[in-house]
C-alpha cells in the first residue's frame, strides 16, 4: 500500500491517493478508501486550529482490476 499527497494554492487544498495491490482472491477497495480517509482526518485534526471550516470530499474509488466484478474506471 502506498499513501500519496500532493498540495494545491488556489484554492488551497490537499489531495490523497492510496495505491493498494494484492495478490488474494478479495479486492481491497475499502482499505484503500479507508486508508485515504485516515491520512485526511489525520490532516484534519492536525489543521483545526487554523480553519475549523475545512471539508473532506470527493473520496471516491477511481480504479480497479480483477475479482469477480472485474475492471471499473472512474469516470
């Protein structure tokens, strides 16, 4: 699993991204999604103090291949 973050000015913002692979019978769509949702609430807390006004959207799955539902791509 990687957790990946990248910063934006205008308007300020941080995006996360959660790459996860297995090689199991089972997806992993909801740790990744779990994963992302920690490190932002983790940013939340840590970011309070300066803007309590602060939202955490758009966490969705963009990607996914193999399993018994096969490939989606956001779109």
């Amino acid at each position: 699993m990687a957790v990946d973050f990248s910063t934006h000015h205008d308007p300020a913002r941080v995006s996360c991204t959660a790459t996860v692979e297995t090689h199991g019978q089972t997806g992993v769509e909801m740790e990744a999604l779990t994963a992302v949702q920690v490190a932002l609430l983790t940013i939340y807390d840590m970011c309070k103090a300066v803007d309590r006004g602060m939202t955490i959207n758009g966490v969705k799955l963009m990607e996914k291949h193999g399993g018994k539902s096969g490939s989606f791509v956001a779109g």
